[in-house]
C-alpha cells in the first residue's frame, strides 16, 4: 500500500507528533508498505530517511517552521498516486488533502493529536476570551464531516472534540511507542556528572520547554518541596523558546543549583537519563497523548501529573502515578508523598511499567492498518481523464 502521511510542520522540529509520524513509518515500512512524508521545509535540508517529500514555504522567523497553501507541483503530483493519506495537522495539511485528494476519491484520514484550544490561548494571551474556541467549533466539525476517518489518541481527547462539536464517529487508538529502547538502560548517565549523587531523589521532566507545558507551575511546585527536602532534585531534558525564561525564574526562586538542565539529547540516549530517575513529574494540561510519559513508564518511573484528558487517559492515580487538579497546593503536596515515600514509588513504577506495554507500536500500527485496508477496499474509483481535467485545470 501507498500511505501518505501530511505534516504541517516534520523533521528537524521535535515533537510528540513528529517522532510518532517517523516511528510509524518505519513500522509500516518493515511491513512492506510504501510510506512518504508529506511537510513544507527547505528543500535542501538533508533528511535521514527516504521519502520524505518538502515542498518550500516561508520560514516562520527564526523557529525551524515553515508554512505554505499549497504543495510543490511534483509533491502534488506524487501526493496523487497514494492509495490513502492520514493528516496530522488539520489546517494547512488538511485542507491540502481536501483540495488534492479527496476530487480523486482518496481516502483521507486525520488523527488530532493536539488541544488546540488550548494551544491558542498558550501562544495567543492576547486574543479575546473565547475566539479561539469560536474558531474551533466553526472549522473542526466542517473539516471532520469532508473526511473518512477521525483517529482520536485518547478518550480524554475524544471527548474534547465531541465538546467542540465534532459530530461524527471518532475511533479511538493510541499512537503507538517504540518500547524496546526504554526498557531497560544499556548505560546509565553518571549521577555525578548531573550534579546529584545516589542520596537525592531526582525528579525528571522530558519535553519542549515551551508556553504549553506549564513549566512555571512545576518550578513552584518544586520549590515549595525543594526548600523542605534538602534531597530533592530535578532534572530537565529537553530544550525550546522558553528555555532561558524557566533558568532565570528557576534563580528566581533560588531554586538553581537544584536543577540540572541538559538541553537536547539524542533519542536513542533518553532512556540513560530516565534510569537515573526516581519519578517523572509533568504540569502539561495540553496533552492529548503523552508520548514522554509513556516513555517514562517504560522505564519504569511513576508519574506525578495533572488530572486533564491526555494525562488523565494513561495514568492511573494511585496505581501508576499520583494525580492532581490544576492547583499549586494540591499538586505540591502529591509530590510530597512521592518524593518522601520509596515504598509507593516503586510499587508505581512496577506497574507504570507494565501499563505502558499498552502502547507498543507493536500494537497499536496494526490497528491503524485495519482501517486503511477497511476504506481503501471501499473507495470509489479514481477520477481520471476528462472528468478530472476541470478540476486540474482551475487549481492551474
């Protein structure tokens, strides 16, 4: 099969998104099928996998992204010769799987991996209460009815896009993990080099270091813990706009020689880092499929986060992690008793562990699969010819 996969924004940009779009492909590749990634970037950019199809765009600032309203006349082209498309990114992408494929009666399926809802209000403080959600109700809904499928990663999520008016069926199935690298660590980071040493009790966080995974709010928290609990310590993976921000407030609050900050680290070597960790802790309420977390419970970590439907759809409170409503003193006093308690901790981690087989690519890409094979033996005959010229023709 011929499977196109339609990013707004791939490689070299990290994200959850982005690494879920890479390790399925490699997945379905091994599995025989033809797989081609469809995104916008510099077209001299040197990719380290094949099939990966940039048409140019107008770079956004100094960020890495780039955006555009149409694809490169080859892309198009190619685009065109894919049994199905899945849609990662429902505006630019999806609207170009609407104008490109869907005339030729190409199955089109979108998996919304992302609160936008909540995106907007992260990236736009200033926008009057309310617009984005407005914006939300009047172009999702719409979007989802012109398409086939609707992939939501959680419960959690689907529900928040039946509360935005989403009104056709959704088909819940988790994006998958690549396990195998976080189960157990080939080699362990030094304590030592991190500036801990085997008395402390370090909590990891792993992600963007940005406005929507409220890193302000778990500094605090740290804070009030860290000033109490002379062992207690915090390490952050990851890099991103905010990074400088979150250093100075962390001096701030005088809470500086606690952490330690490592900026990137190559995939292959996160599970080194986690395996030096007692817990992982997260204040994000805009996940809609933690892939980090999920990460982290390979490894064997509980998990201290903050009740909302990504978080709430992976973590189990008080079997796999410890959760909390969006409130400073609530959450605080959750990492409290995680940090003070090695008994709790490990019994979580255990189960952590076995609860993040759940979501093997293993076992989830077969389920994405089925529903290929499902529309695409349904599909009606393509559009070819003279019936298809018109259309050809006013795109021109």
């Amino acid at each position: 099969m011929r499977i196109g996969m339609m990013a707004d924004i791939y490689k070299p940009h990290t994200s959850g998104v982005t690494s879920y779009i890479s390790l399925n492909k490699q997945y379905l590749e091994k599995q025989g099928h033809e797989v081609f990634v469809f995104t916008f970037g510099d077209p001299e950019y040197q990719d380290d996998e094949q099939n990966v199809i940039r048409s140019p765009g107008l770079p956004v600032k100094k960020s890495g992204v780039f955006i555009n309203v149409s694809y490169s006349r080859k892309a198009k082209a190619l685009l065109q010769t894919m049994d199905i498309v899945h849609v990662h990114h429902p505006f630019l992408s999806g609207q170009l799987a609407l104008r490109y494929c869907k005339p030729l009666c190409i199955p089109i399926v979108f998996t919304n991996h992302t609160r936008y809802d909540l995106y907007i209000h992260s990236y736009f403080p200033r926008l009057p209460e309310g617009l984005g959600e407005t914006f939300l109700q009047a172009y999702l809904p719409s979007f989802c009815r012109s398409i086939n499928l609707v992939i939501s990663p959680s419960k959690g999520m689907e529900a928040v896009l039946y509360n935005l008016g989403v009104d056709v069926p959704i088909k819940v199935i988790p994006n998958g993990v690549d396990l195998h690298t976080f189960r157990k660590a080939n080699r362990p980071v030094d304590r030592a080099i991190l500036r801990f040493s085997d008395e402390n009790v370090v909590l990891i966080y792993m992600g963007r270091i940005a406005p929507e995974k409220n890193l302000p709010f778990l500094l605090q928290s740290f804070s009030g813990v860290a000033q109490t609990y002379e062992f207690v310590r915090l390490l952050v993976i990851g890099d991103g706009p905010e990074r400088k921000a979150i250093q100075n407030l962390a001096k701030e609050l005088k809470i500086a020689d606690k952490i330690t900050f490592t900026g990137m680290v190559p995939y292959q070597e996160l599970v080194n880092y986690l395996a030096i960790g007692d817990a992982f802790v997260t204040a994000s309420v805009t996940e809609v499929h933690p892939l980090s977390v999920i990460e982290a419970m390979s490894a064997g970590l509980p998990i201290l986060g903050i009740a909302s439907p990504g978080i709430e759809g992976t973590v189990v409170d008080g079997e796999t992690g410890l959760l909390s409503k969006n409130d400073l003193a609530g959450f605080t006093a959750r990492m409290v008793k995680l940090v003070t308690n090695d008994e709790l901790r490990r019994g979580m981690g255990h189960n952590a562990r076995l609860r993040a087989e759940n979501y093997a690519i293993e076992k989830t890409a077969p389920l994405i699969m089925e529903e290929y094979e499902r529309l695409t033996s349904r599909a009606l005959p393509r559009l070819h010819g003279i019936k298809f010229q018109p259309r050809s023709f006013m795109e021109r």
